[in-house]
C-alpha cells in the first residue's frame, strides 16, 4: 500500500513538471524575427530585416541593404535607357539615369522603424490570433554610386558619350503602416507607406565624347556638379520571416 502511494506521489510530481515546463515554453517570448524580401532584388538590392520586440504591442526594427548593379536589366533599359531624345538616354528629370537603382556599382539602405501594434504580437501568455495591424515612422539614409561609367545621350540632333562618376546620399522619413501574420514561427508582413526624401548628388563628368564632327572629338572638362532635390516616394511590399 506504501509502495503504491509512493509510485502515485511520483508520477504527480512528474506530470506537475511537465506541466511547468509546457507553462514556461508558452510564455517564452521570442526575441525578434529576422526577415528577408523576395522582390527586393528585382530592384537591385537585398535587404535583410531584424525586427526586436519591445512592449507587446510596440517594436524596433532595422534594415540593412546591399545594392548591386543591374545594368543589362529590362527594366533598366525601359525606363532609364530610352526616355531621352530618340530614345537613347536622358540626365534630366525623374527618368534620369543618375536616378537609376540599376547603374549604381555598390552602396547600402539603412532604415530604422518604431512600431505600433493594434494587438499585442509578443505576450508573456497564450493569444487566440495571429496577426495584427500597425504603424510605424520609418527613418532612412542610402548611399550609392558609380564610377567612370560611360552614357549615350542625344542633343540637338547629334550623339554624345558622358564617362562620369556620381557619388550620392539620401535621407528620409515616412509613415509606413501594414499587417503582419504568423503560422507558428514564420511570419509575413505586408507594408505600405509614404513620405519625403532628400537626395544630395555629386557628380563628376570625366569627359565627353562626340563621333560628330568626323573623326570625332573627345573633351575631357573634369567638372564637378552638386545638386540637392527633394521628392516623394511610395513604398509597398512583404517580407518573410521567422522567429528567433
């Protein structure tokens, strides 16, 4: 009978740890969620995402982006390579291909956002739904360029080829707003948003060439042209993640 009550005893004191152990793993909070964006290199970037919980209905998150260059890419040729004077390149305007993302040699995106849930994403107990609404003020700060790259542009009915470098920095602030969901670790977050940027170019032509009036002349006037402008942007997108 002692012996029978003793095994009893045992296996309550077994199942009780268990059920602690069930307990703690349920209110263990994940530290953040490290994501990635799909589409992102389309656009000649890859971007990687740490978002650290904070509250549970509040966060931080960092963006860290290495651009690339594509240059032979379609959608760089559409839009950047033909929208000046029959059809060949342009520098003025948004079409400019000192705008392009495609053309640049190397450079990084930095963002920074501070969210704001409509639910809470990371409490210390069990939820009954899997993803909430937010918004977040987003600051960003990119740098790119080029150098020694050689354009096609036409004026006044003759060709030219600019050779040049373009060193430029961009900063910003936006609102972003969107909805993100989990399935148990893995995540998705959908964004949009707007908002202001300044961008501070240098560019440096090296020279400039004409195969008109034959043989052709190239100049080599080594000048320097600074420019600051401020424009909106729009931003939509996702991201996968899952949790650490």
């Amino acid at each position: 009978m002692n012996c029978f009550s003793r095994n009893n005893d045992i296996l309550s004191e077994r199942a009780s740890q268990v059920d602690t152990i069930k307990e703690t793993e349920e209110k263990k909070r994940p530290f953040g969620i490290l994501k990635i964006n799909p589409f992102q290199p389309i656009f000649s970037e890859i971007p990687v995402s740490l978002e650290i919980y904070g509250t549970p209905r509040r966060s931080w998150q960092f963006q860290v982006g290495y651009i690339f260059p594509r240059r032979k890419s379609l959608m760089n040729q559409l839009a950047f390579d033909s929208m000046g004077e029959e059809g060949m390149a342009t520098d003025e305007g948004i079409f400019s291909y000192r705008n392009s993302p495609f053309y640049n040699d190397a450079g990084i995106n930095l963002k920074m956002e501070i969210r704001f849930y409509s639910r809470e994403i990371n409490p210390p107990e069990k939820t009954t739904h899997n993803k909430s609404f937010y918004f977040a003020p987003q600051f960003t700060y990119k740098f790119c360029f080029y150098k020694d790259q050689r354009f096609a542009l036409h004026y006044s009915g003759f060709p030219h080829y600019y050779t040049e470098s373009k060193y430029s920095h961009i900063s910003g602030i936006g609102i972003m707003i969107g909805r993100q969901s989990f399935d148990r670790w893995l995540s998705r977050d959908w964004f949009g948003g707007v908002g202001l940027r300044i961008r501070m170019m240098s560019v440096t032509t090296h020279k400039i060439y004409s195969p008109y009036p034959i043989p052709g002349t190239t100049t080599y006037p080594d000048t320097v042209e600074d420019n600051v402008s401020f424009y909106p942007f729009v931003n939509i997108g996702l991201r996968l993640g899952f949790k650490l």
